[in-house]
C-alpha cells in the first residue's frame, strides 16, 4: 500500500487516457509522422521567425529562422536549393505586384479627390 489510496475510479481513467494516447501515438507512426517531424520542426521555426521578425524582435527572429533554414536544410537540401534560385522571380513578382497596387492606390486617390470637389460644390449651392 502506497501513503495515498488511488480510488478505483480514478486509476481506470489514467489507464483509459494512456491506453489512448498509445493509441494516437501508433496512428501518427503508422501515417508516416516519425519520416515528417523534421519538416515539421523546419517549417515551425521558420514561421515563428517570421513573425518574430515581423514583430520587431530581430535577434530573436533571426535565430530561430537560422535553425529553421537548418532543419529544412537537412530535410531537403534540394528543395532549399530550389526556392534559394528561386528568390529574384519571388522579388519580382512581389516587386510588380506592390507597382499595380500603388497605381490602385493612386487612382484610387485621384478619384477621391474628384468627389469630395463635386460634393463640396453641391454643398455650396
């Protein structure tokens, strides 16, 4: 006998609750999970960096982004190799994107202009 007595009721929920959990565990190993947890943890890290970064914590944004390039480095180096080449037509397309949204914005300005001067002038009258 232990120092405490364990009701009978609450030993079958713990062993319920391990029996489950073994259960997951197989389901996730059988599904190919123990192959993936490296991608996992690299793709984890990486946007954790960003939103560090994005948040203005730069240190720490760059550390946890370094170890994310590592584990995806190490998951699939020609896969960063790729998107690595990849980058200036990424820049690019982002570069073209943000020309088209700032002449948007500029129309979209110009617009505005025109009809608070036609509102002002029916206010006017």
């Amino acid at each position: 006998m232990g120092i405490t007595h364990i009701p009978q009721q609450v030993a079958s929920t713990v062993q319920d609750a391990a029996e489950g959990l073994k259960y997951q565990g197989n389901r996730l190993l059988d599904q190919g999970w123990d192959k993936n947890w490296v991608r996992t943890v690299a793709v984890g890290t990486l946007v954790t960096g960003a939103v560090l970064l994005a948040s203005g914590k730069r240190k720490a944004g760059l550390a946890v982004a370094a170890a994310g390039t590592i584990f995806a480095l190490v998951e699939d180096p020609e896969g960063v190799k790729k998107v690595w080449n990849n980058i200036p037509d990424y820049l690019d397309s982002g570069h073209s994107m943000l020309s088209r949204f700032e002449k948007f914005v500029g129309e979209l300005t110009i617009q505005g202009e025109k009809l608070r001067t036609v509102v002002e002038k029916v206010v006017r009258q």
